[in-house]
C-alpha cells in the first residue's frame, strides 16, 4: 500500500460513523457522557433518571447509528 492509500485510508476510517458515535460516547454504570469536539467539552447525563430512552433519527445511516448507539447504553 503505498502513502497516497495509507492516507486515504486512515482518513475515512477516522469519520466512519459508528467509530464516531463510540468515540464520543461512553457509559459508567449509569452516567452517559457525550463528548462534544466542537465546544471541547462533555456533556453528562444519569440514565437512572429516566425510565425510558429513544434514539430518533432520519436518513439512510439512522438505522445503523442507533444501533451504535443502543450498543453503548
């Protein structure tokens, strides 16, 4: 594989949207952080509090990113 594929490579493994959603989504027992590149900063919430959890979204990839995301809670 030669630099010009490496790169290319690499470049579209770091925006594959379920490593995305993993790398910025983590659980600790009941506490959900979201990390926010934008702003740099992480966003928390107890799950505990709540008695259900819906992931909505819309487009051809929402299907797959729910799943990414029920797999982290």
């Amino acid at each position: 594989m030669n630099t010009f594929e490496r790169i290319y490579t690499s470049a579209i493994a770091a925006v594959e949207p379920s490593a995305l959603i993993q790398s910025r989504l983590t659980l600790d027992n009941s506490l959900l952080s979201v990390y926010d590149p934008v702003n740099r900063d992480t966003r928390q919430f107890d799950l505990g509090k709540f008695r259900q959890i819906h992931v909505i979204g819309i487009g051809k990839g929402a299907g797959d990113l729910a799943g990414t995301i029920r797999s982290v809670i």
